[in-house]
C-alpha cells in the first residue's frame, strides 16, 4: 500500500515533465513550458494524497464503528440470560 502511495504520489509530476520534454523537442516552446508543468503535476499529487487520506479517514471511521459496535453487543449479550438453542451458533 505504500508503495501505491508513493507511485499515485510521483507519477503525475513525472507524466507532466515527461509531456513538457516531449513539448519542447517536438514544438520548440521553450523551457517556460516546464513551469506550468511541474505545477499541474504538483496538482495531480495533491489530488491524489488527498483522495488517499479521504479513503483512510473512511476505512478508519469504518473500524471505529465496527468494534464499538462489537463492544456493545457483547455488554447487552452479557447481560442477558443465555440460552443454548439449536439456531444460535456464534
């Protein structure tokens, strides 16, 4: 997962640069034509750690709920009488 991380990260300053080269080589723009590029690419990375973090943020919210939930219901099974049925099979 870290390494996703890093590649999702690098790739798009890298992409851009390597569009920016292949600009200049074929049109002969310059090389201002790296600074717009590095700043899209720059762009794209915090994009993509942001969609990163949003995603974590998510999946830890997820196992916040999940255990607490899990907490709960085992106090209230506690609480109560338990009983060996044929259905109960946790």
């Amino acid at each position: 997962m870290i390494l996703q991380l890093a590649l999702s990260l690098i790739m798009p300053i890298l992409l851009c640069i390597a569009f920016c080269y292949w600009l200049c080589e074929t049109f002969a723009l310059g090389s201002w034509i790296y600074i717009p590029g590095i700043l899209f690419g720059l762009g794209g990375s915090v994009m993509s750690g942001y969609k990163f973090y949003l995603s974590a943020m998510k999946l830890g919210n997820q196992y916040k709920r999940f255990f607490r939930n899990k907490k709960k219901s085992s106090d209230a099974q506690d609480d109560q009488k338990k009983t060996i049925s044929f259905n109960d099979h946790i």
